[in-house]
C-alpha cells in the first residue's frame, strides 16, 4: 500500500472505557497486514471540530511521537 501523506488509516473510539479501548487497539494491532493506524479517543474539544481538522491535528501528533521515539 503506497503512503500518501494526505492519507493515513484513523480508527476514532468514542464512548469505550480504556479497558475496551485497549482491547480494540490490541486486536487491530493483531491483524498481519495491515499498515500503521493512528488510534485516537473522543474528548470534549474534538467531538466539536471538523472530521478534517481533527485529522490533521491526529496525524501532526502521531508525527510528533514518531520523532521522539525514532530519538530513543
């Protein structure tokens, strides 16, 4: 699959606990094939943006914790 940087895979969970929002992480995670996703909760700021604008500021974050771990 080619990586475009305009698009990237977003699963957004909305209303599970963290114990379910684990579970779902760890299950999609187990999947062979399937590229990189942005796992992602609602809160009350994001559930008022833009689908757009809160995929951006996803994907600017997602950016942000590669480069600190890519300095680990």
């Amino acid at each position: 699959m080619q990586e475009d940087k305009n698009t990237y895979p977003v699963i957004l969970m909305n209303g599970l606990n963290n114990e379910q929002t684990l579970k779902v992480m760890k299950a999609v995670k187990s999947i062979e094939g399937i590229p990189r996703i942005i796992f992602a909760s609602t809160t009350q700021t994001s559930l008022e943006w833009k689908v757009k604008d809160l995929l951006q500021e996803l994907k600017a974050e997602d950016d942000e914790f590669r480069k600190m771990k890519e300095k680990e």
